[in-house]
C-alpha cells in the first residue's frame, strides 16, 4: 500500500479535529487564550523568582551565619597565638628572639590573616638613650623614637610627617614585627605607640585594664587594611588592681596585626556576590575609630537585578574584645534563575490556556448551534402561526381530555367563538359536530384518534351546527399529537367548510364542459375533412356526369352547324342543356367549397409543441393498435408561430396517419419519429418512419392532387396539407430517411420574424 492509500489514523483524526476547532475559535476565545497564557506565565516567572530569592535568602542566610562563626573562630586563634607568643617572652632572653621570630613566621604561615606580631618594649624615659642606641644595631643610626603627624590617613607612610619623639615620661616604641616587615614598615619603626593618635589610646586601654584590646581600623604599608590586637604585659604579674597603677607596672605590650581581608574571608564564589562591612560597634572615641572597611562583591548586579530588593544583616561578633560588628549585605539577583527551566515554564503555562481555548470554543460553538436551532424553532413556529392565521382551513387543537388548546381565526370564525372562550373548555362546549342522514351511530372520531394514536377523516356527511342554528357541511380530519418522545398529548382537528370548494368544483366542470364541446365541434370539422377524401370521389363522378353530358350536347351542335341547314331550334336547345350542365358542375364545386371552408379559420400565435402533443394524443389508440413506438423529441424555447391550431393539428394528424399507413404489414416493429426544432430562422417539425419510403419515380409527386399508391387512397391528404402550410406562409417538403423510411418536413416562419400573418380569404 503506497503512502497515499493509507487511511487516516486516529492519531491524524485527532490533529485534524484540533485545527478545525482552532480554525473555528472565535477572538474572544483566543484573547483567553493569550490572556491566560500571559498570566499564569507571570505566575510561573513569579514563583520561580520568589523561589529563588527564597534559596538566595536561606544562602544568604548560610553564608552571614558561616562567616560570622569563621571571624570568631580566627579571634580565637588570633588569641592564642597571642598567648603562645607572650609564653615565648617570657622564657630565656637569650633565645626569646629567635624563638619568636620562629613562632610568629609558623603562625602566620598557618593563619594568613596574620599580618606580623611583636613584642614593644616600654621605656622608660631615662632608659631612652641607651634603647635608641642599642636598637640602631638593628635599624641603623638614624634610629630614633618617634612620633607621625597623622593627616586624617590612618597610616605612616609620610616621611614628612615624622618627628623625633619629645621627652615624655614613657614610651613604647615599635621595634618588633615578626615575620619581617617589607621595608615601607621598617620606615615606621621608633614610632612610640603610646603617644600615636591612632593606636595610642588603646594601647593605653591595654595597660590599664589587662585585657585584650583592639585598635581602630589601620592602613598597612601595602595599603591593605588591618587591626591590632594589644595586650600589656606587666611585672609583676599579675599587676596591681588599681588601673591607675597598671601602667607603672607594664613591662611592654604584644601587637598582632590581623589583615582584615583574610579575617573575613569568603570562598570565592561567595564574595562574588556579598558587600561586606566591618565597622565599630560603640560610639566613636575618635574620628579614627569610625572608620569603615568595606569589601564590595566582585560581581556587579545587572539593571534588572536592581529592581529586587538587597538582603542585609548585621551580625555581632561573640568574642568579648571585638569591638567591631560585621554587615553583610546582598542584591538579590535574577541571573541565578535556570533559564531553561523559565522557558519550561512558560511552554507548560500554554497547556491549561490551551484548555481554556478549546473550553471557550466549544461553549461558542454550542452556543452558536442553540441560537441556530432557537432561531430555526423560532422561524419554524412563526412560519406554523403565521400559517394558522392565514389559511382559510380551520385548526383546533386539542389535549388528552379533549380540552381546547388553541383555535387558529378560521376555526373562531367556523365557530362563531373567540379563542378566550374556547381555549380551556371540552371540545364538545365549542364544537358541535353532527351528522347528515346518519342511519347508524358513528364513532366519535377525536376518541378514535387518541385511542388508536392514528389519524382518522371526518365522516362524509359531518356538518358543523352553528351557534346560529345553520348547518355547515365540513370535511376534515383529526390526526394525534406527539411530544419528542412518542408520548400522546393531545389530537389536531383540521376541517373546512365544503360549500366554497363545491361550488368551484361545479365552475370547474362547466368550464371543463364547455372545452370539451368546443373541442368535439373541432373534431367534427376535422373529421369532415378528413372525410372530403371519400366525398371528393363521389364530387368527381358527379363532375364528370354534366362535364360528359356538356362534351356530347357540344359534339352535337357542332354536327348540327355542320349540315347544309342546321336546325338552330335544336342547336340552341343543346346549347342550353350545355350551360345548364355547366352550372350544375358550378354548383357542384361550390358546395365542395363551402363544406370545407366551414368557418374562417382563425390564426393566432401557436406552440408547436403543444399542437403536436395534442396529435399524439388524438392518434395514440392507432399508434398503440398497430404497436407503434413514439420517438418524440420535443426542441425547447421554441419560438411560436402564427397558424390555426387546428388545422396545423390537422397537418401533423395526417402525416401521422400516412406513417401509420406506411408501416402498416411489414415485419419489423414500427416507430414514429417526431422531432420540432429551431434553425435557419424556421421551426421545424419533422415526422417520419421507418416504413418502406417513398420510391424514387414517386417521390416528386406525392403532393400532387389525387395521386396515391394505396388502394382507396384519394390523394389529396398531402395537397391539403401544402395548401394549409402554405397558407399559414410556411413549406412542407418530403425525403427517404438514409437508415429506410420517409421523413415529411413541415418549415414555419416564427412568430417574431415579422413575417405578416397569412390573412385567409376563404369562405
Ligand atoms: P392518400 O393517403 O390518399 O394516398 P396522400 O396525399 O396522403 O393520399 O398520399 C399520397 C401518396 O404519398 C400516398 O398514396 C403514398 O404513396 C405516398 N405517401 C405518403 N406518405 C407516405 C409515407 N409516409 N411513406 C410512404 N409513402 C407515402
């Protein structure tokens, strides 16, 4: 079976279905449709959005909880290497250095976030010439205490700005920073911290009350930003309980410089998106300790991104001397967002419109079909009322209890009733049907019908008794009512009044009468004619007679005037005999004339069709006797001419009849062929047969009068009718038919031609 042959699946049922209804769906149904579609995508782009910001909430939420826990954890190490450290100071002198210097490259090496650590001495002002000297061993002679004019830039990198510290009751200046400080930072050594603006006031929180302290937010020498964890040492230890007495008593303090980058540091991804910062958690003591480090994310939100709100928190830092609070904050952004599955989304958001679509449709298209069949009801009823009221039969309906439901103008007007009297009331109250000359009871016909579900006719004598007393002679029936389940609710009575209906049937029978003897006055003329073959026979004899009578009185004069002494006596009364036999065949001839042309003939516009038809007719009992077939091809839109029906009819009759002659004993069955067309501005009817046909040596003068092969025959059948056609200005001409039989061809102007019509003179 090749691709074409095979039929359509179920599976193309169903596809072509969808494109017919879809072809079908009203706009409404397909602004549903995108409506529908535009909203639950909205809705679907929406809660994806909501539920990613949900998870970049809870990550958020992760990240700020993780990092918050990871800068506790490394102040917590940072505090212990801090004690490791102060251990170290406090063992052998000789070996403290390198023991340090040791130690603090391990820790920094393990915690990246710590930048260098140092133990810085305090001097004592007495003591400053011999630590400024012994201290040049390892920084040079320019070695000095010094202090830096700080300029609003929390760092010392300004040589200008440095200045010989001017005497003072203590110092501490900067001498240690394990591991080696790049050498910017050696440029910062001597700097008394005690008296720096910036780490000074808390190196003196340091001495006084024993704890850890921290400073304001630094600038390392590689612009990097960092803190310092101070932490006096004193001796004795533990010092005394008074504050006041603690820095007396302080030997020097531990610095750990924390890189602020590394101690809040994110896995790479993470700082990507999060702005962090750190700032001071009190008041600022100083413009120094407002400081803010701030980190931003690496990754710039988008213009879109900007339309969703940023999620902040502010976590607080549980180590008790950490001054510093960290705020976290991020934009939340749309990128995150699976784009194939948005896409999904939004195709599957199509699905249910789609439903919509097919639902709206379909409840179009019923409602579509209920308008066209309450509109069709509607038509079908107005036409059913519209009907009632006008037909002039009457129509009662009625319900199982025979009641009166309805009664169309007729029926009020048979009734003399009105519809507000009859409607609601037993049939019998309203309509009083009785019976002429009943001789027997009959059956109520309204029980019948309700009983046996089954139309029935009114009796033949029913009549009607008016309210007026008058009988009215009706005819009708009763046929039952059915609702749409077959169920029986009620009968219709149609009846008329029969008196109109008999009096046009008698006007009918008149008129029917009076064609009738018109058309046998017709065939009596016809047949007068057709007869005057059979009389011109015995016309001729009588001819003949004085013709012979007048040859033999005129041979007689003329032997009379021969002799020597004519007898004129007997000459005249030849003569006479002669004109009195002349005038006898004048006579003759002239009653020949008369009888034919019995009235004048009338002509008027004809249809060809019609007369031969009416030939057909008049001949068919001879057609059937001899069993005759009929060939009749009648031509249409053919023009009219202008004849005398009967005598055309008279025409056509006789070639009919020479056909049937014709036919007449011969072995195959007979058939008449007529046919009337238009052409070559003629009708045209033709009649033929396929008889033995007219012989060659014949042919030229069958309508020459009295000529004729059949025995009987008068010969003057085809005359008259070349005198008639002849008449009516039209030709017939005859022929043998090529497959046997002769064809007789009857030529008529038509009516339209302007050919003047043939004005008979005849009496
Ligand atoms: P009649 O019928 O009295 O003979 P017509 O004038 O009607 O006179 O016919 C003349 C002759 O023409 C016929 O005798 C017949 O020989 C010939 N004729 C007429 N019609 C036919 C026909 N259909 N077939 C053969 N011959 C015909």
């Amino acid at each position: 079976m090749s691709k074409r042959d095979t039929p359509p699946t179920a599976h193309t049922g169903f596809w072509l279905g969808q494109k017919l209804l879809l072809s079908e769906a009203p706009r409404k149904a397909w602004a549903w449709f995108f409506a529908t579609w535009l909203v639950l995508s909205l809705l679907a782009v929406g809660l994806m959005i909501g539920a990613d910001i949900q998870r970049q909430q809870q990550h958020f939420k992760r990240v700020s909880f993780y990092l918050t826990r990871s800068v506790e954890a490394r102040l917590k190490s940072c505090e212990l290497v801090m004690f490791g450290f102060e251990d170290i100071i406090a063992s052998d002198p000789d070996v403290r250095d390198t023991e340090l210097r040791s130690y603090a490259q391990q820790a920094a090496k393990r915690y990246s976030f710590i930048y260098s650590m140092g133990f810085q001495q305090r001097i004592a002002h007495y003591q400053r010439p011999t630590f400024e000297y012994a201290q040049r061993d390892t920084f040079g002679p320019d070695f000095r205490i010094r202090d830096y004019q700080h300029d609003g830039h929390a760092g010392w990198l300004q040589s200008a700005n440095w200045h010989t510290a001017p005497a003072r009751e203590s110092y501490i200046p900067f001498t240690m920073a394990e591991p080696a400080l790049t050498q910017n930072a050696r440029s910062a050594m001597g700097l008394d911290l005690l008296a720096d603006t910036i780490v000074g006031p808390t190196v003196e929180r340091a001495l006084r009350s024993t704890d850890i302290e921290v400073t304001p937010l630094l600038r390392l020498s590689n612009d990097q930003s960092a803190i310092a964890y101070i932490h006096a040492l004193y001796s004795p230890s533990p010092p005394s309980t008074s504050p006041i007495m603690r820095p007396e008593e302080s030997i020097g303090i531990v610095t750990i410089l924390l890189r602020i980058d590394g101690l809040i540091n994110l896995h790479d991804e993470q700082s990507d998106l999060f702005d962090i910062t750190l700032s001071r958690q009190e008041g600022a003591s100083s413009q120094y300790d407002s400081a803010v480090y701030s980190r931003h994310a690496l990754l710039s939100p988008s213009q879109l991104d900007l339309l969703l709100p940023r999620i902040e928190r502010r976590e607080q830092i549980a180590t008790p001397y950490f001054p510093y609070e960290l705020n976290i904050s991020s934009q939340l952004r749309l990128h995150t967002i699976d784009r194939a599955n948005l896409l999904l989304a939004i195709l599957a958001a199509a699905l249910p419109s789609y439903l919509i679509l097919l639902i709206v449709t379909i409840r179009h298209n019923a409602r579509k079909d209920r308008e066209f069949a309450d509109d069709s009801l509607y038509r079908t009823r107005e036409h059913a009322m519209v009907t009632l009221q006008a037909i002039s039969d009457a129509v009662i309906t009625i319900d199982n209890q025979r009641m009166v439901q309805y009664l169309n103008p007729a029926a009020q007007r048979h009734l003399g009733t009105s519809e507000e009297q009859a409607i609601g009331h037993p049939l019998g109250e309203v309509f009083k049907l009785r019976y002429e000359f009943a001789r027997r009871a009959v059956a109520d016909p309204f029980i019948e019908c309700l009983a046996k579900q089954q139309p029935r006719e009114l009796e033949e004598n029913s009549y009607l008794l008016c309210p007026d007393g008058e009988k009215l002679l009706i005819e009708g029936s009763v046929s039952p009512l059915f609702d749409r389940n077959r169920g029986l609710i009620g009968a219709v009575l149609a009846f008329r009044d029969t008196a109109p209906l008999r009096r046009r049937m008698l006007e009918a029978l008149e008129t029917s009468e009076a064609r009738l003897k018109q058309h046998e006055y017709e065939l009596a003329r016809v047949t007068r004619i057709t007869s005057m073959g059979e009389m011109a026979s015995g016309i001729a004899h009588e001819i003949n007679q004085p013709l012979s009578a007048i040859m033999s009185y005129c041979q007689a004069s003329l032997s009379l005037l021969e002799e020597d002494d004519p007898n004129l006596e007997l000459i005249v009364q030849a003569i006479q005999s002669a004109v009195n036999q002349a005038d006898r065949a004048g006579k003759i001839v002239h009653r020949l004339r008369e009888f034919v042309s019995k009235k004048t003939h009338q002509h008027t516009p004809v249809d060809v069709n019609h007369a031969i038809s009416n030939v057909l007719a008049l001949a068919d009992y001879d057609l059937r006797q001899h069993e005759i077939t009929v060939d009749y091809h009648p031509g249409s839109h053919l023009p009219l001419v202008y004849a005398d029906t009967i005598q055309l009819e008279q025409v056509v009759l006789n070639l009919v009849r020479n056909a049937i002659d014709a036919m007449h004993g011969q072995s195959h069955p007979g058939c008449l062929f007529v046919e009337t067309s238009f052409s070559a501005r003629h009708v045209c009817i033709k009649v033929g047969d396929n008889g033995p046909g007219i012989g060659d040596d014949k042919i030229d003068n069958v309508f020459a009068p009295f000529f004729s092969t059949k025995n009987g025959g008068m010969g003057l059948g085809l005359t008259i009718c070349q005198t008639i056609i002849e008449s009516f200005g039209g030709h017939i001409s005859t022929h043998n038919r090529s497959s046997g039989g002769a064809e007789f061809v009857v030529e008529l102007p038509p009516l339209d031609t302007g050919t003047p019509p043939y004005i008979d003179t005849r009496e």
